[in-house]
C-alpha cells in the first residue's frame, strides 16, 4: 500500500533530508556501481555525444521559458496555447526517449522516493555503506527520467540475501529534483482524489 510520510527522524536522516517528503511507488530503477572518479560524470547513462544535445535542449527550454514570462504579460491566451504546445513537446520526447530504451520488467520495482534519496530493495547484498552509485529513475505516467549520483547510506539485510538499501542523493541537477518533486505533489493530489 502507498503511503507518504514526512522524513522527520533526526536520528536516522541527515538535517538537510528532514523537510522531504517521502512516498512509496512502483518506479523504473536502472542503478549503476561507480568507481572512484566516476562519481562526477555528468551523465553515466549516456555516451558523451549526447550530453552536447542535452545542453542545447536545457538552453532552448530555457529561452522558451523566459520568452513565455514576457509574452505573458500581453497576451495571455497565446502564452497559454504556446505552453501547452511546449508540454506536448515534452512529452513526446519522453515517449520517444523511453521507447528507445525500453526498461525491462525487472527494472520496475517499489521504491521510497524523495527529493533527498531513494530506498529500493536488492535481490543480492552487492551494496554496502559509502558505496557510489549513478541512479536513473523512470517515473511514471509522465515518464519523467531523473539522474542522480547517490551515496548508500544504510544496507538492512532481510532473510531472503538481499536488503534494503537507503541511499541519498550527493549530485543531483535542480531541474531532475524539481521532476522529483513535481512527481511526489502529482502523487500526493492521485491519492487524495482516490479518497
């Protein structure tokens, strides 16, 4: 059952972690282990003949975003039209970005998410405290694909060999934990309009 919790332990969670909210979803994980010096590379996913359209798209986004600001202030149905256009934009590069990297039904699994870290279980106990790892979540229905470098935190073992991992989010871009938080509110108000 999902439920949503404010991360509020000061015994178990670092002070800047305490104000996230966390919930409890069924999300896309692809998790990589980084070595020592991986733990900057800005995209582990990606090749680098990406990461030159990544930037120009952020730099377009932004344009696009500043000129709306303008416009707004004359013409408020035309800035409303051309905001939708651009989230549809948005949204059929995600579909177009995930259907060429389609995950597979084992990468799909629950998780605590919060603009602070991610808790996911492991099937082995290949994760210890102090570990890197490089983290893409996929998030449904948006289909958002936030990218964070984590730091393992804790490791609790079960019976089954595996453990829950607790990780914190050490290199994260604000425009990802934005994606983080816009989906954990879109969660929040999905939950109340099931009540």
């Amino acid at each position: 059952m999902s439920e949503m919790t404010p991360d509020n332990n000061p015994a178990d969670i670092p002070s800047d972690r305490r104000d996230f909210f966390r919930i409890s979803d069924h999300i896309g994980l692809e998790i990589r282990t980084l070595g020592p010096g991986e733990a900057n590379r800005e995209n582990p996913f990606n090749g680098d003949h990406m990461e030159s359209l990544r930037s120009e798209f952020r730099r377009l986004d932004q344009d696009v975003r500043a000129q709306l600001a303008n416009l707004a202030e004359r013409d408020r149905l035309l800035t409303s039209l051309i905001k939708s256009l651009n989230g549809k934009l948005d949204t059929l590069a995600r579909i177009m970005a995930f259907e060429q990297n389609p995950l597979q039904p084992g990468d799909w699994q629950d998780v605590t998410l919060s603009e602070g870290g991610l808790s996911f279980h492991s099937p082995t106990n290949r994760f210890s405290v102090g570990d890197q790892l490089a983290l893409r979540m996929t998030l449904p229905p948006e289909l958002f694909q936030p990218v964070a470098t984590a730091r393992v935190i804790d490791v609790v073992p079960d019976k089954s060999g595996g453990g829950k991992v607790h990780t914190e989010f050490t290199d994260i871009h604000d425009s990802d934990r934005q994606q983080i938080a816009r989906h954990v509110m879109r969660w929040q108000i999905r939950q109340r309009q099931k009540d």
